[in-house]
C-alpha cells in the first residue's frame, strides 16, 4: 500500500499519544516493506489473507478486545474486520459499499492522507487530539528545507520549536498550523510571525517556550 509523507504524521500522532499500530495487508511488496522501516513500523503483517483470523489472535495475546480495536481498510477483504472492530474507517476513495458499513469516512483519498485523517478522529474521539499535538511541539524540533520536512527529538536543553511556513504537502502544512496554534496560545509570538502561521506562509518563524 502507498504510505505517504503526509501519513507519516498520523504515525507520528499515533506514537505520541502512546496508540501501537499494527500494520495488515494481503500485499508484500519491497516498497511497502522499506516505507515500514522508514517509519519504524516493526509490527506488521504482510501477505496476510484472513485479517480477521490474524486480528483475533492478536487481540488474544495482547488481552484485549475488539470493542478496543480500530480499524482502516477499504476493500471487501476488509469487510469481516471493519463490521466487528470498536471503530471502524475507511478512505475517502473506498467503494460505496465500504463506506456503508464504517463509522469513519476520513476526507482523504487512499494513500493521500487517509491514515493521518484517520488517527486524528480517534484521538479527537477520545478528546486528546489537542494534548497530543502539543506533547508533540514541546517533544521535537520540526525542521525546513527547500525540498522536505522532518522531526528530529529536542535535546534536552533546547526549548525552541521551529515552524516550517514552506508549502510541503496538505498534511504537513495542517499540521504545522495546528501545532502554531496550540503553542502560541501559551506564548508570546510577535504579530508579523502569528500573522504568517495563520497564512502559512512566508519565511520561518521560531517561538521560544
């Protein structure tokens, strides 16, 4: 499956807010695999033709139950899964007969932002999205370069969050206004850069905390 920049976020997300992700697919392909390890995804089961089967003996390992379960697909092959899962998803881009039986139709199509989309309902569900976005400012230094962004951990000295206002992809530029947004209600940032955040755009602004 594609795995995109953006995606990556939501992983980001997910791992900020303590959420593991498994990942299952009925695909095993090289670019999927060395996507996983960029991500650091090491739970992941690929080739996988009974996802359900897989998943209940999953569930019972880890004692859990399906009620605390959510799940992403898009495909009769997911069918089984989504109907008894505790939250069900689907992309924007998933056939009608998909989207009938989820909770979740997220904005974005398939590949293009749709698991990012994903995370951010459950965490908002559970009314942690804005605690999560914020542990993420005060954890990491977001970094801007003419071609790409990236997270590196803050040491623990450093208290300077770097907001990158270049246009990088949909998510990216979400997130980077979500997370200006969360941290400059506890700052004070001069009105020149607060003015570029909410535009996003303009040259890179820092805030110190």
């Amino acid at each position: 499956r594609r795995i995109p920049k953006w995606d990556g976020v939501g992983v980001v997300l997910a791992n900020s807010a303590e959420i593991p992700i498994v990942v299952i697919s009925g695909e095993d392909i090289a670019a999927l695999r060395n996507r996983l390890e960029k991500l650091h995804l090491t739970e992941a089961y690929l080739g996988t033709k009974d996802k359900l089967a897989l998943v209940q003996e999953l569930v019972k390992q880890k004692s859990l139950s399906f009620d605390e379960v959510a799940f992403i697909g898009d495909e009769i092959n997911d069918h089984a899964l989504l109907k008894v899962v505790g939250f069900s998803s689907c992309p924007h881009s998933a056939p009608p007969y998909t989207k009938a039986i989820v909770d979740f139709i997220t904005p974005s199509k398939g590949g293009f932002g749709a698991f990012s989309d994903f995370v951010q309902k459950i965490l908002d569900n559970e009314n942690i999205l804005e605690q999560s976005l914020e542990k993420l400012a005060t954890s990491y230094r977001i970094k801007s370069h003419w071609h790409r962004c990236y997270l590196t951990p803050l040491s623990s000295r450093e208290r300077t969050i770097y907001f990158p206002l270049c246009s990088v992809g949909m998510q990216i530029h979400f997130l980077m206004r979500m997370l200006a947004i969360v941290v400059c209600r506890n700052i004070s940032c001069d009105h020149d850069h607060w003015n570029a955040i909410k535009r996003g755009v303009g040259n890179t602004g820092c805030a110190k905390i």
